[in-house]
C-alpha cells in the first residue's frame, strides 16, 4: 500500500505581499513527496482555517514578515480549536522578534522557522511531527 | 554530461567572437597555471556569480576584441553613460544618503526623522504600514494587527500634517515608497507644501509609484493594471506640468531582486517597466522630452560586488540607447538614468546579526561604485524586526565611512576599463536585452505580466539559490557554515495601541469635518474616473477636505476593479 502523502496548507495571512519564502517552501515541501496546497495572498485567519479543514491538511504553514504574527496567529489558533482541528501542526516562518516566541509557542504553534532555515531543516520537522501524530500510520 | 552541468553550459554567455587569447596569455597558461593546478586544484568546479552567472578564472584584452571604449564607455557625464551621468561624480556632490524609515504614528516617525535629519542624513524617505499600501484606513478591519507595524500609518492629511511637522518640505528632499495609492498620498504630500507656504515648482522628491513591478514581485497591488497605469500617467502628466524637481515615478529593480530574480532579471524587467511607463505616456499625447529627465529609477545592492557594479553600468549604457533609438528623445536630461539603491535586506541574517554590518558596507560600496545618485543602507537587525535608533545610526555611519574615509569618492568610475567589469558589463547588457526583447515579443509587460513570464522566472531563479544554499554549494557565514550558538539582540518593539489611538483619532476627524464636502468630493472622483481627466487636481481637492485614503480607494475601487493574481508556485 502506498505511503500517504502529507498534507500541507501554505498560506500568507494579513495584507503583506511578500511571498518568495512561501513559494519556496510550497515548492521544497513538494519536491519531498508531501501534497502542498497554497492559498494564495492575503488570507484571513477565518479563510485559513476553512481551507484547512476542507483541504483535510496535517500541517498549516504561515508566511509572515510583516509584524502582524500575534494578532493573526491568536486568532487562527482560536478558531482551530473551536473547529476541533488540535491535531493539525501550525508552522510559522518569517521575521519573528525573539521576544514573541515563547509565547506563540505557548499558544499551541509547534514551530517558528526564521530567515536562514533550511528547506531540509522544515520537511525533516514535518516529518517527525507527523509521525509522531500518527504513530503506525 | 549531469543535467546541472548542461544548464550551466546552456547559460553561459555566447561571445560574439570566439575568445582569443594571445601567445602571452595561452603561454601563461601552459607554463604558469596548469603546474600550479596539478599541484593545487580549484577549490571547486564552477565559480559562479551570487545569481549562479559563471565566472572566468581570468579576464584579459581577449575578453574586449570587440569592445570600443569611445562607443562603449564614453567619459563620466557624456553618453552612453556608462561611467556615470555626471562629469565629476562624488567630486562635487555626494550621493544623498537617504535612509528609508517609519513605523508607529506619524508622531513617530516624525521624532525618526528629525533625529536622522540631526545626525547628517540629506534626505527623507517615508516607509508607509501596510493598511496605507492597501489603500486601508488604519480603522479598517483588515488593518488589524498591522497598523504601524512595517511602517507608518497615514489615514488623512491630518496624519501626514503630523509627520511633517517642523520639517520645512522647501529644504529637503523626501522619499515615498507607495505604489497603488501613491496618487492621493503625492496629493496629501501637495497639499501639506502648499500650507507650509512651499513652492511647488521648487520641492524636490520622489514618489516610488511603480505598479507594475507589483504585480511581478511584491504584490501591493489595488487596481487591475490598465487603471493601475492611467493613475500613473495622470500623476507623471500632472507633474510634468506643476512640480518639475518632483520624480513622479521610481522605477524599481529592488523588490524584483528581493523576491529571488538573478542580477539580470532585476534588469531586464526593471527597464522593460520603464519602457512600458514611457510608451503609456506618449500614447497619452505627451512629448517624450516632456516627462523622460524625472523618470528615476531604484535597484538593489546585492552581495557579489562586481556583478551589482556591472548591472548599474548597463543599466545606464542600455537605458540611453531605449531613450534615444526606441523613443528618439532628443534631451539627453532624457537619456540619463538616475537611480536609487538599497542594500539587500534579503541578504540579511537573523543569524550573528552583527555580520550584517559588514554586509552591508560591501553592498554600499557597490553602489557607490556603481555611481548611485541616492542610497539607504540597512540596519544590522532587520531580519528580526524594524530597526532600532542604534542600528539604524550605524547603517548611516556606514555610508558616511564609504563617503569620507575610504577614498572611492576621489574619481569617476574607478573600475573603468577593468578587463572583467567591462567584460561583465558587457554580459549582463546582453543578458538584460535579451529578456527585454522576449518581452517585446510577448507584447510588453502588462501582457507578460498577464502570462506571469517574469513571475515564473523569478520564482524559479529564487528556489535555484534556495537548492544552492541547502547543499552549501553557496556559503551564507552563519547560516549553512561558521554557525555558532548566540545570545538574542535586543529589537524595536512597536506599541500595540496603536491602532485604537489611529482609530480614535480618525473618528475624531470624520466628526470634525464637512462630510458634505467629502461627499462631494468623491463624487467629483469617482466622475473623473470613469471619463478620463487627470485624476491629481480631483484628488487634491478631496485630500484637502480631509477625505481619508481608505474613502479614496474605496471611491477609485467601484469605477476601476479590484486585482487578483494568480499564484505561480
């Protein structure tokens, strides 16, 4: 039976236009076997969160540069919980001041990739997380 | 032959003549080079450019047969430019060092300003939040969390009065980097002269107003592209007649670059959208001469020195040559192409950020180099927030090092005649009209932009370095090598009430103002949209009635469209 392929949603919220690392990572996640889906500009954490549940994704992966990452990211988390999608992973990468990490970490995003990560660094975290998620999967 | 090595051969530059080294060349290279290789090897197999653009182990007179430096170069001030557009270069002037700031309020940013204007900088330059680029006023819903974030937030004339206060616009000159709403916020700019008391005929500015390079790159877009370029028309047209020290358009490579393009590509499609620009104002009826001296252009400063040093000289050398032979101008003010440049803030690291100082400096030099009329450099920790006061003095310091201590200032284009920057000059002109005519035959920009051509191409050269970098074939110290474990530093934090005072405030003027007269206003420019009068005068008049920018768009949205693109991953 053929392993099944990692769903992952790639998507750049707020007004901020800035969508080479999204690309880039839509395309390396692909190159390594997984199922990519990117939402496009300019989405609202409500569209996220439906895209999401509708695209039956294991992993959300957010794109931001533009400072806006507690306000999007507290409401995106709200509303998976609410929707009861704990399970899915919620990635950020992008320009994040160190002082906010903790406390994105704190509300439930797994993991914050800054400028200089590797692509290898991501497919090999989704990886494990997914995994780890479905274990015997 | 592996499928890397054949597309490296494949984009390796065709000579027009076979390269023919001399008898002391090729006997250099029987007696000289190859014991040394046999003993010692190259570090690697290929030695490529920062764009993947190969590189000789040596450039000689070979490398020029064809070359005329009398057609090629010329002398610095004279056509084709190529060694600069003034005959003394840096001896008379300096560059203006004009260090691109804004965050929080209006407030501020104007604190900013006056602190940079104190420490020596020569000219402003106004970086706008993201809900102003949308043509969002700070109250908006979509506005949340980003209001004073990435820049400053400018809702009405009220806020731009604020930003300017104390700061006489006859004396400096000022930087707006806005593109889709760059007409009504030109207009707030207009409007705060005029109540200083400011000539118009005598400020001096630029506006960045390049929507096209939106729609390839950075996405802050409102309109689709033929209103998008109407409104560019009408504010090139209006300025020709009333503000001529005014640039009314940037015509920008930075963002092209900053998205991942290789060095030619931030060319090519740089000068293409020039040229689009330019054919949309003749066809407007305007003389060519009219409006081609304050077209001004914007490019990166990116890490491999001689390939920057090499792009900006044919950036010049071909945009002479589109000015004179495609548009026959006849002024050569027309002919000359003015820039700004910025350091690659894609170049940064979050990584040992203080490694970005260094960074820096050698892109500065570049450009520098390169004979850049205008330059911000950035700060060390912009790749994990918006810089602090202290970060960003260094960053101007910087410039004023290059300016004042390190000597390149004492003559014109000091690598002139250098067998490899002509060389390479050379190359990425060849390179740059190459994509220029591809375009051409597409049927220009809008419609390439419409195949998503440079889209495609950007994004393919961005995911080539990414792969590059991955498997360490390109060296980032302190990222894929030299890595070393490091405390954080500390980052400019913006306040978060922000928005609520932003939308305090902007409630306050909706109550204070005559709302009949907005009204009327904007009904005099939704009018004009739809008939085709120069939109400036229409958005001067609403802009003095304190109509905000979000009422503006919004005005300009019903008539023109709203754009979507469609992504290319």
């Amino acid at each position: 039976m053929p392993e099944k392929k990692i769903r992952v949603l790639i998507a750049k919220p707020g007004l901020d236009g800035h969508d080479r690392g999204a690309k880039v990572i839509a395309r390396a996640l692909r190159d390594a076997g997984m199922e990519v889906i990117y939402t496009g500009l300019r989405q609202t954490p409500e569209m996220i969160a439906s895209a999401a549940i509708q695209e039956d994704v294991d992993v959300i992966g957010l794109s931001i540069l533009s400072g806006a990452h507690n306000t999007i990211c507290a409401r995106l988390m709200d509303l998976l919980r609410a929707k009861g999608m704990t399970d899915v992973t919620v990635l950020i990468g992008g320009i994040i001041p160190e002082a906010d990490i903790a406390d994105l970490k704190k509300s439930g995003i797994a993991e914050i990739f800054l400028p200089g990560t590797t692509t290898q660094a991501i497919v090999d975290f989704i990886r494990q997380r997914v995994a780890a998620a479905h274990p015997g999967a | 032959m592996t499928d890397e090595k054949a597309r490296k051969v494949a984009s390796a530059p065709a000579f027009e003549s076979p390269r023919k080294p001399s008898p002391a060349e090729r006997a250099w290279e029987e007696n000289t080079l190859k014991p040394t290789l046999a003993k010692s090897p190259d570090r690697a197999a290929d030695f490529t450019t920062v764009s993947s653009y190969p590189i000789q182990r040596l450039y000689t007179e070979a490398d020029l047969a064809d070359s005329n430096p009398e057609r090629d170069l010329g002398a610095p001030g004279e056509p084709p430019y190529t060694r600069g557009i003034h005959p003394a270069m840096y001896r008379d002037r300096l560059w203006t060092m004009r260090q691109f700031a804004g965050f929080g309020s209006a407030e501020d940013t104007n604190r900013r300003f006056r602190y940079l204007l104190s420490q020596g900088q020569t000219g402003l330059s106004v970086a706008f939040d993201l809900p102003t680029l949308m043509g969002y006023d700070s109250d908006h819903p979509l506005a949340e969390g980003e209001v004073g974030k990435c820049g400053v937030a400018i809702s009405s004339l009220a806020d731009m009065e604020a930003l300017f206060d104390q700061i006489p616009l006859a004396d400096v000159t000022t930087s707006m980097t806005i593109n889709s709403p760059a007409a009504p916020i030109w207009a707030m700019y207009l409007a705060v002269a005029e109540k200083q008391g400011a000539d118009w005929r005598k400020i001096s500015g630029t506006l960045q107003n390049d929507i096209l390079k939106e729609y390839i790159a950075q996405k802050e877009y409102i309109y689709p592209p033929e209103p998008s370029l109407r409104i560019v028309t009408d504010t090139i047209e209006f300025g020709a007649k009333h503000t001529p020290k005014f640039n009314p358009i940037s015509i920008s490579g930075y963002h092209i670059r900053e998205a991942g393009s290789t060095a030619i590509q931030e060319l090519a499609f740089t000068l293409r959208d020039g040229i689009e620009y330019v054919e949309h104002c003749l066809r407007r009826g305007m003389q060519v001469d009219d409006f081609a001296p304050r077209l001004s252009f914007f490019f990166n400063a990116h890490n491999d020195f001689f390939e920057e040093l090499a792009k900006y000289r044919a950036a010049r050398r071909i945009w002479q040559n589109v000015m004179r032979e495609r548009f026959g101008a006849k002024n050569p003010r027309s002919w000359a192409l003015r820039f700004h440049s910025q350091t690659a803030g894609c170049s940064l690291t979050a990584q040992q950020p203080y490694n970005n100082v260094v960074r820096t400096a050698v892109q500065a030099l570049a450009a520098v180099l390169g004979g850049t009329q205008s330059l911000h450099t950035n700060s060390l920790d912009e790749a994990w927030a918006l810089p602090t006061e202290s970060a960003a003095t260094i960053a101007l310091r910087t410039q004023q090092i290059i300016a004042y201590e390190s000597g390149v200032t004492n003559t014109a284009d000091p690598f002139g005649g250098s067998y490899f920057v002509e060389t390479l000059t050379n190359e990425v002109e060849r390179g740059a009209r190459d994509y220029i005519e591809k375009i051409d035959a597409l049927g220009g920009m809008v419609a390439a932009i419409e195949r998503g051509f440079p889209q495609r191409e950007i994004a393919d050269a961005a995911y080539r370095y990414q792969v590059a970098v991955d498997r360490k074939e390109k060296i980032v110290v302190g990222v894929n090598d030299y890595v070393v474990n490091e405390k954080p530093i500390e980052t400019l934090h913006i306040d978060d009430t922000l928005a609520g005072r932003q939308g305090d405030r902007l409630r306050k003027l909706r109550a204070d103002r005559s709302n009949a007269e907005v009204e009327r206003r904007l009904n005099s420019l939704r009018h004009a949209a739809v008939g085709d009068d120069n939109l400036m005068p229409h958005l001067f008049e609403a802009v003095k009635a304190y109509a905000t920018l979000g009422e503006i768009c919004d005005a300009l949205r019903q008539p023109f469209g709203v754009y979507q693109e469609v992504a290319i991953t």
